[in-house]
C-alpha cells in the first residue's frame, strides 16, 4: 500500500523545456492533442486563450524560477498517480497536485469508475428537485467532518463566497450586528480565489487593479499576529462577524502560523462572538498530513471551506461545513447553484472521500517521512539556485506594497 499510497500523492513541478515548433491557431480543431509538440501547444494556448493565473504561484520559490503570468512551459498530457507525461513522451512527478486538487493522485481509478457509473446514470437534477446522489454526499462529509450540516458549490471561490454570505447573514440574525455594518476580518497575503468579492480582500495588487470598487467591509490582520488579531477585535468586535483564513497560507510561499496560532485564534474568536472560518480549500482532505490543517492544533473551526480535492481533479465540487446554528441562517431561495449538489459532482466526491479513509492518505508518517524525504533530495539540488532568484526579487528597493492596506507585499 505504502508505495502505491505515496506515488497517488502528488507534489512538484519539474520545468520541461520544448523544442520543436510551429504556428497555431490555424491548426485543426479536430487534431488530436498527442499529435501536437508541447511548443506547438503552448503557443496555440497563448494566442487563443486569456492569461492564466499563474501569478498565483508568484510568491513561491518555484516561481522565482518562472516569467510573469505565463504557465510554466510544460504540458500535461497524461496523468496517473503522482505522475504526469508529456506529448514527447517525458515523465515526471507532480509535485504541485494542482495546487492540492489531486491528493488523491492524477486519475484515481476508483474516481474515474464513479464518474462514468454516475454520468450514465444522471449527470444533473438542479436543485429544484433531489436526487439520489447528493443526500449521500452530504451525509458522508458531515459526519466525516463532524458538522451539522453542509452546503454544497463548485468551485472554491464560490465556497468563500458562500461562506462570508453566511458569515454576514449569521452576524445580523445571531450577534446582532447593525443593518449592513458588518466587518470581516481576513489576513494580509491571503488567497481565497479570484470572484469580486473574494478579491476585495485580497493584498495582491494584480489581482485587484482596475477591478474596483471592491466590495467593502474587509479589515486586515498579518497572518500568525495573534496580538493584532486581537486589537481589532478589541477595537471592532461588535461589528466583526467573522474571521477568514488559511491554516497554512498557499499562494503567499507556503506560510505556516507560529505555533498555538489557531488555538489562540478560537479562543479569541469564542471570547468576541466572531466566526471562526477556516479555508481549508488547499491545506484540507490529507493535504497536510491530516483531515484538516487545524486538525494538528485539535482546533474546531465554527465554518470550514472544503474544495479542490474534494473532485479529486475530476470535477469542480466544493463545500461550507457550518452547525445548524449558522447554516440555517441561509434559507431558501437565498443561496445556491445550479450545478451545486449536482449528482455527478455528489457521485465523484465521495469516491474521492473513500480513497482518503480507505487508502489511509492521512497519518501515515513513514509515508510522510518518505515523501518528505524525496522533496528534500529535490530542494537539495534545486534549491541553492532558486535562493538566488529569491533574492534578487526582493530587494528592498523594489519591495511592492498593497493597494488595499498600504503593508509590505509577500512577495
Ligand atoms: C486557499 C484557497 N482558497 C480558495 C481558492 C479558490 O479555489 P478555486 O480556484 O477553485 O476557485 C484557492 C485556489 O487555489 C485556494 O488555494
């Protein structure tokens, strides 16, 4: 189990360079993509599709490494387990797992053998009526989670969304919060997503120039300053319906909390009445070793946002994990999706659950040690020269600032 486990696991990315080349818009639609060069590839997505979002990985030491804005230039064409293959035919592990959206490994058999039984069967019902796929779903994640209740949506910015609606909702029903005052608090170098008002909090200036007005009602606090956190709920705590966060920060370098971080954090949000709301999006179902990153301080958020592999990369399914107390501060006709519960999605992602629990993805140290030890060979040959890189973006001189708060970027 050990080795199959570990090669499902994914992580990295290994930077292929391409050779050959010709242009491309012009190429059949029909042509089957194995016939065409990665170049071949990257240039057609170039000319015919808009930027992609890799600035994303900016902060990382990857993508020192990296061009602004531009995929790293490889292509995938073939995925199974930790591995990937390109049209040349080169193997390679993925170190990245689409930015955690395949810990259960590129095309899981068992998830591909769900998604074809269920997309025989019934693909979508909308929520106007049931279905006989999504009440198992949402039976099987809360009571894996331990929580109440659960809300289904795609992709993870629709998640956040949902949850800081809630978090809203639940502040004026609950805590009594003055009509349209209310505040959610959120970290400097955060990422929940890229919808409007998921970017309204956000500290990277690409992602929110020329995209105002942002949606009001944010305040900053430094990831892992438990005396700041503090302050504002000191100074705000009557407004502040709740606290948005990643355990581990993603797209600001992989950034872990000092340690009693988000056990201080929920005493803190018990103590002033505020939600505390983990986006476990990208550190949560065995990411991190554990269910959940808060798992490793025994802390229970009041809301989760689960996404990413909860599709196991197969479809877009995500989820806000709430007690009945706040879930149902949402009633009908107040919020949804069309595609949200859908049963495809529902089929998918408890397949995608099983794997976890049944392959014992998480608490396994010596797999852990193994991986762990395969990354530090890799780091230990590419590290030195991406320090380099590292630091000559960071010069002092050039040290951007946030648009939003006026503080020093992470980047
Ligand atoms: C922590 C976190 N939250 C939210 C999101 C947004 O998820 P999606 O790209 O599925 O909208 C991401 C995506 O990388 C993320 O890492």
């Amino acid at each position: 189990m050990a080795a199959t486990a570990l090669a499902r696991r994914g992580a990295g990315i290994a930077a292929a360079l391409v050779r050959r080349g010709r242009g491309m818009c012009s190429a059949s639609a029909t042509a089957p993509a194995a016939a065409l060069s990665s170049e071949e590839l990257i240039r057609m997505e170039r000319d015919c599709s808009a930027h992609k979002y890799v600035a994303f990985l900016r902060a990382s030491l990857v993508s020192s490494l990296l061009p602004p804005y531009h995929p790293i230039p490889m292509v995938f064409s073939q995925g199974e387990g930790a591995h990937i293959v390109d049209p040349e035919g080169n193997k390679y592990i993925d170190f990245l797992s689409a930015y955690s959206a395949v810990n259960q490994g590129h095309c899981h058999p068992k998830v591909l053998r769900a998604l074809i039984e269920q997309a025989q069967r019934l693909t979508l019902s909308s929520r106007a009526f049931y279905n006989d796929k999504f009440p198992i779903f949402a039976e099987y994640l809360t009571s894996m989670f331990g929580y109440e209740m659960m809300l289904p949506m795609n992709t993870g910015a629709e998640g956040v969304e949902t949850a800081i609606k809630l978090a809203r909702k639940w502040g004026y029903e609950k805590k009594k919060i003055p009509k349209n005052e209310a505040l959610l608090v959120s970290c400097c170098g955060c990422f929940h997503g890229r919808t409007l008002g998921v970017i309204s909090m956000s500290c990277d200036n690409d992602a929110t120039r020329g995209f105002g007005p942002l949606v009001p009602g944010h305040l900053k606090v430094d990831f892992g300053d438990i005396d700041g956190l503090r302050k504002i709920f000191r100074e705000h705590g009557d407004q502040i319906c709740g606290f948005l966060f990643e355990p581990i920060q993603g797209e600001a370098g992989v950034v872990i909390p000092p340690d009693g971080y988000l056990k201080a954090v929920r005493d803190l949000c018990s103590k002033h009445n505020v939600l505390m709301i983990a986006d476990e999006i990208q550190t949560g179902i065995a990411r991190t070793g554990k269910m959940l990153a808060c798992d490793w301080e025994g802390v229970r958020p009041d809301m989760v946002i689960l996404g990413k592999a909860l599709g196991a990369g197969v479809v877009p399914v995500s989820a806000v994990l709430a007690d009945k107390e706040v879930m149902l501060c949402i009633r009908p006709g107040e919020h949804g999706s069309t595609f949200g519960g859908n049963p495809l999605a529902s089929a998918v992602a408890v397949a995608s659950l099983k794997i976890v629990r049944d392959e014992g993805l998480v608490e396994s140290p010596e797999e852990l040690a193994e991986a762990s030890k395969a990354l530090s060979d890799v780091l230990e040959h590419d590290l030195p020269q991406m320090q380099k890189q590292v630091k000559k973006s960071k010069s002092e001189a050039e040290k951007p600032v946030c648009d939003r708060c006026g503080r020093d970027l992470y980047v």
